[in-house]
C-alpha cells in the first residue's frame, strides 16, 4: 500500500541483538543469532575498528569480529596476519591455536592446504623469523594490516547505540504529541501501558475536570472506565461505541479504527457497556436485545449474542476468568452467555419485571440482581438458583414498589451492597437483606436518585439524583458530605474510575461530564 511504512523482520532481530550485546547478554546474543541466521554485523566506530587492526590489537579486534559474520577469504586473511604476528613475537603456543583450532584456518588448510603449509612451517622455525619469507611479493606488514583493514570496514556498519531504547522513547514521544500519553507520565514498557497511579484517599469530586459535548440525537446512555484506568468507553442511543482518553477528553486517535471512523456499534441504542478484567475486551448491550464483544484494541467484534434477550439489555459483566457474560433485560430474565461456544449457558428467572442490574460479587460466585419489581436477588453463578431475595425499604409512592436501579457490591465488605431505589434513599444491606446503613438525599419533590457508584475502596456512595445533583455519602460518617450540580437536568448515569478520584456523569441532553476534588 501506498505510503505505508514496512519494517523487515530482520531489522528488529538487529536491535534486539544490539541490546544483548551492549548488555552482555552473551549466551542470548549467540542464541539468537544462531536461530535466527542473522548477524549484527556493527562496530561502536570504524576509524577505532581500522585503528586498532592498524596498530595490530588483536586481544580488541578477534573478540570483536568473533561477534560478526563475514567473507570466509576476509576472515582467512585477517587470522593469517595475526598468526604471522604472533609467530614474529615468538608468541608460538597462540600462533599454534590459532593456526589449528579456528574455524578460518582449519577451512584454509582443508581448502588452500599449501597456504596452510606455509604457515606452519614458519611456525616451525622457532629460531628465526625473516620478514621477507612472511611478506613476500614486496608487501609488509603494514601494508597487510592495512589491506585487512580496508577489507572489513566494507563488512561493518556503525548504529547508534542504546538503538531499541532510543526507539521506544521515540515512539513514547509521538503518543505524547498525539495526546494519548501526557507529558511527564511515566511508562509501564511491558504493558504497554502508564502504570497505575492510586490515589491515596478516596475523596468527593467537587470541580470539573472535562466536559465532552454530543449531540442530543446521538448522547451517551452508559460511560464505563477501563479496569486498568486508561480508556472510558460510551455508548450511545444513536448505537455508536466510542473510546476516549479521559485525561485529554478527546477520542482516541491512536485506536486505528477509531482514527479511520471504523467505530464499534450496534443497530440499535447501546444500554450498557463493560470491560474485561484485563482492559482487552469490551460487551456491549442495547435496545433491540443483542450483546457483542469486542477486541478494545481493534475494534473488531469477537461475538455476537444476536438473540441474547427478547427485550433491551439494561446491564452486562464479564466473569473473572472473561470467558463468559453476565446480562440482565427488560425481559425479566438474568442470563450468562458463552464466549466461546456464542450460546446462553444460564438463565436466571423470578424478577416479576424489568432486571435492571445484574453483577458478579466479587469472587464471582454469586450474582447480585436489581429490578423493576422492587426486590434484589442473589444467584447461586454456578446452578443459577435463586438463594435470597429482598426488598429495600419502600420510600416512594404508598401502595407502589420503587424500582430498584442497581445493588453495587462494596469492596470494603464483600457481603454488603449498595442498593439504589428510585427514591431519595441509598441503603447498605447484607445479601441477606438486613439494612446496615441508610443514606439520603433529604429531598422529597425531584430528588429521586437514578443510579450510584461505590467509590473503589467502598469509604463514598457518589448517588446522581433526577435534579442533576450528585450527593455524595460518607460510609463510615454515614452522612451526606457533599452535593455537586453537575447537570441541570436529564441525568442519565454515572460511573467512577477504577483507581483515581474521578467520577464521569452523562445526561441524555448530550453532555458527558468528568468531576475530579
């Protein structure tokens, strides 16, 4: 293709080669070398490489070209001068080694025997050494070493050194310029990644970070961050899946089908998203009951679940292990689906109306379910049996069952969740249903919450209420701490990121909004 930039093969083989040499990774170097049938073929200097055969240093040059694939009548040449060197020094039991062990001269005597004989036989004459029976045809010794010289610096090249580091902080810098990774950020090299950064303490958002406007035709319905806390991914009712980099709240250039609008999407709204445990994969779910999966790097689906419920999908999570995906439906059902065989492995029924929410606890033994028909209920993940079901305390209408929107497993107590009704109350319970902590909103005309978060450590509950506002609730003060207006009004969702202080809230007027301390 036109214009395409084609890296061979054998050059990268080169620079890591380079890299065990100038790290002393003999026993590598050869390895590799040797599998690969490729040779490096460098010096750190050919002035210095010509200098040294020049002044004769062979203790420098035979370790260096011991390290090189050259000419075998180069080679020949270069080791007939050092043994003639040597023998002219009186250097005889390395002259001798040479002369008989080396792979270029035990060839020269099986191929040239009389340019051998020569040799040894001047090696025979210990007593003696005559410059002209070593040099004949008028040459010397210098003028020998100099043709050698000449000879191998057209074998060798100079690269600079430190080349695959020099490289990957090339590479690193135009992520920089294209504003996937800011400046300054330290950089995880084996996971491709910027290592993850903990804040220390969890605290409320109380200004904004980023602001990311769509269209009202096209606003997000669901905002997810990435476990590894790198990507926020939405979807939208227009049934579009966007990656974005949530420090720069642009979208991700870097992602190739993203750069090409090659975008993720669906035929229909997209209700729900989530990642894979190790950030690679995407589900996403929407309006006309349908459930795919994606490679996050490529874009490219892996799965389709076309028939995966008979109604929207409010809700999907991945198992531990990303083989299989949790969904809940306006359907009423709770279903897990497998990746690997594209069937319905497990149904989960008892939910008298729509399954808002659906979750793995967080050993992924259990499933925690919220619903439509006021109740919460766990499900045995293995049998897909119903073990307990419970209803929040009724705060709404008389008479009516305030819908459940979601029941979020705590990290700090994995047997306690926080359940979220459409009211202006969050509660705590055991997944026996015992209420251990209540937390409200105190309003009571427009102050019905529509979802929340648990904070990562489980220390806040982040509720986003119908009014725009989020109230955020100190689990261990039990008290509303802080109310942030972060819409005017249509609060759709709200999500945390995985390990920063970072909470994204979107509104189906289009906005998508990032809230940091």
């Amino acid at each position: 293709m036109a214009g395409q930039l084609e890296i061979e093969a054998g050059d990268v083989v080169k620079i890591i080669l380079q890299f065990c040499k100038e790290n002393n990774l003999t026993q590598s170097y050869a390895a590799l070398q040797s599998e690969c049938q490729t040779s490096l073929n460098t010096v750190d200097n050919i002035e210095t490489f010509m200098g040294d055969i020049l002044h004769g240093r062979w203790e420098t040059i035979l370790p260096q070209v011991a390290q090189l694939t050259l000419p075998k009548r180069k080679l020949e040449d270069l080791y007939e001068q050092v043994v003639l060197e040597m023998v002219e020094l009186r250097e005889l039991d390395t002259a001798r080694v040479l002369l008989r062990q080396t792979t270029a001269m035990v060839q020269m005597r099986q191929e040239q025997p009389e340019r051998h004989a020569r040799l040894e036989r001047l090696l025979a004459r210990s007593d003696h050494f005559d410059p002209r029976d070593a040099y004949p045809d008028g040459t010397s010794k210098d003028k020998r070493r100099a043709a050698v010289a000449q000879a191998l610096s057209t074998e060798v090249t100079v690269v600079p050194p430190s080349r695959m580091l020099a490289l990957m902080g090339q590479a690193l810098k135009w992520q920089q310029h294209q504003g996937s990774l800011p400046p300054g950020t330290a950089f995880d090299l084996f996971r491709g990644a910027a290592p993850l950064k903990l804040d220390e303490e969890e605290t409320f958002p109380t200004v904004e970070h980023k602001a990311i406007k769509f269209s009202k035709k096209s606003h997000p319905e669901c905002a997810r961050f990435s476990p590894d806390g790198l990507l926020l991914a939405t979807g939208s009712v227009d049934g579009f899946i966007e990656i974005w980099d949530w420090l720069s709240g642009k979208l991700k250039t870097d992602l190739k089908f993203q750069a090409e609008e090659m975008l993720m999407m669906h035929d229909d709204a997209v209700l729900s998203l989530e990642f894979s445990r190790d950030s690679d994969m995407l589900a996403s779910a929407s309006q006309d009951g349908k459930i795919k999966v994606w490679r996050v790097q490529t874009g490219q689906c892996l799965r389709k679940f076309d028939r995966a419920h008979t109604a929207g999908v409010t809700s999907v999570a991945f198992s531990r292990d990303g083989s299989q995906v949790l969904s809940a439906s306006f359907d009423g059902t709770v279903r897990i689906h497998g990746l690997k065989s594209g069937k319905m492995l497990k149904e989960m029924r008892g939910h008298g109306s729509y399954v808002n929410d659906a979750r793995y606890t967080a050993d992924g033994t259990r499933v925690i379910s919220a619903s439509s028909d006021g109740t919460v209920r766990v499900w045995d993940a293995k049998s897909a049996e119903s073990v307990a079901v419970f209803r929040p305390p009724q705060s709404g209408v008389a008479g009516t069952e305030a819908a459940v929107h979601c029941a979020a497993p705590l990290a700090s107590n994995p047997e306690h969740c926080a359940v979220c009704t459409k009211s202006n109350t969050v509660y705590v319970m055991t997944l026996q249903g015992q209420v251990v902590r209540s937390f409200s909103g105190g309003k009571r005309e427009g102050g019905d919450f529509v979802s929340c978060v648990v904070t990562p450590k489980g220390d806040w509950i982040y509720a986003l209420g119908e009014d725009g506002n989020v109230y955020c609730f100190s689990t261990s003060s039990g008290q509303l701490e802080s109310l942030l207006k972060a819409h005017d009004a249509d609060p759709v969702g709200i999500a945390h990121h995985p390990h920063r202080n970072l909470v994204a809230t979107i509104t189906s007027a289009g906005w998508l909004r990032l809230w940091k301390p």
